[in-house]
C-alpha cells in the first residue's frame, strides 16, 4: 500500500484527481477504455470535480457506482446525485457510458445481478475494473461494506443488496470484484479517520476496510488523517506532498 499525505483536503482531493487522470489515459492507451467505480459521501466531492478539469479521454471512459443507496431518482441520499453535481454535469463524457446502479427496481437483488452482468459485459468474465475509488468510515466501513452485515462473507457475486444501514438499504460492490481491481484508491480525509487509518494500514481484518488488498492500493491523505505515527510504519511505503 503506497500512502500519500498532503497538508490539507483541498490538497489531498487534487492530487487524488490527478492520480486518477493519470490511471485513465494509462488504461485507454493499454486496453482502448477505462471502467472506473466511484464511491459516494461528502468526501470525494472535490476530488471528482477537479477530476472533470483534468486531461482525460472521457469518450473512453466507463463510470461506475461503488455502492448506491435506495432512494428516489434525484434525492440527495443518492450518491449518483453527488456524483452528477460534481463529475457528470461538468465532464464531456458520453451519457451511455455511465451505468448508475438500478437502485428504483422493485426487485433489488435481481436488480444487483443485473448490474453484475452489465459489469461482466463492460470488464470481462469475471469483471476486472480499471480503478475503484473507495471512502472509509469512521467505523471501518467501505463501499456499503459495513460492520456485521451478511454481504461481508460473500465470495459468489460481485454486487449485493445490504441491510438498513444509517436509514437506508444500499446496494455494493462485494470484495470479490473490489479485490480484482486493477488499482484501488482511497481518498481519506479528516483528523477523525487517524486510528482507522492504521487498522487500514494493518490490513486489519477486523474493520471491513482492513479485507481489501492492498498491493494494488493508494492512499492519498490530509496530515489530519494521517497523524497517528502508525501510518508510516513498516510495511507501508509512504510519501509527503505540497501544492
């Protein structure tokens, strides 16, 4: 796991939207497209609206969603409405190359294994994504990957439909089609993830956080995130940047 530490967010969010650019131009001159998967919450916000500012060929790119939660089309629950706001509305990318996870179906867990497939058809069988963008919880969770939930031990589908969870049932990526990912991101920001960050850094399979591999992972961080000593100690490589 490399870890990158920058002064503040604003910081961090830039150089996690340049770190992503580069993934993308890196993808489409290796395998002609990029299939990324996004994350939501308040924290990548100003990440992906640096992202729509930077050199990307969006006419090869393919997003798609980490984890969603149920909720009307347009609510502000909804993590596509995040995502929207901040990357879609500003990025010159097709509209059909945004697959948005059918979370108004009236039958969920067939609505997640159409999802699973339409990921197949894009990524192959099995489905490998280019990059996956994750959050990180103040409780270990990531993605809708959250503490004690069943979705946690699945091995035979790549996406799943979670309990309730802070109000609302979400649908996730599981850890098979996370783990499979050609380079995993983590945008981690505030003085409040600085122990959960070294549980991270542990692989700490105790946290849900700490059962994603780590050999295709970035950390990028602000000094809050990343002030407990335990984040640079042996086994992480680790790097200090400015702007």
């Amino acid at each position: 796991m490399r870890i990158e530490v920058f002064a503040d967010a604003a910081a961090a969010s830039k150089a996690a939207a340049r770190i992503i650019a580069a993934e993308a131009r890196e993808s489409v001159a290796a395998r002609g497209r990029f299939v990324a998967a996004f994350s939501g919450g308040p924290t990548p916000r100003t990440m992906l609206r640096a992202l729509a500012d930077e050199d990307v060929p969006w006419d090869r790119v393919h997003i798609a969603q980490v984890d969603e939660r149920v909720a009307p089309a347009g609510n502000p629950d909804r993590n596509l409405t995040m995502l929207r706001e901040s990357l879609l509305d500003h990025a010159p990318m097709p509209a059909g190359n945004v697959h948005a996870m059918p979370v108004e179906a009236p039958d969920l867990i067939a609505a997640a294994a159409g999802y699973a497939h339409a990921l197949e058809s894009l990524a192959g069988s099995p489905p490998v994504l280019d990059f996956i963008h994750l959050g990180f919880g103040t409780d270990g969770h990531t993605a809708s990957l959250v503490p004690g939930d069943p979705v946690l031990d699945i091995a035979d589908a790549h996406v799943a439909v979670t309990g309730v969870y802070q109000g609302r049932q979400r649908m996730t990526l599981t850890y098979p089609i996370i783990n499979r990912a050609r380079r995993i991101l983590w945008l981690v920001i505030g003085a409040e993830k600085a122990d959960m960050l070294v549980r991270l850094r542990n692989a700490d399979s105790s946290i849900p956080a700490g059962r994603v591999r780590q050999d295709t992972a970035i950390v990028v961080a602000d000094e809050a995130a990343a002030a407990n000593p335990g984040v640079s100690a042996k086994g992480a490589t680790g790097s200090r940047g400015t702007m």
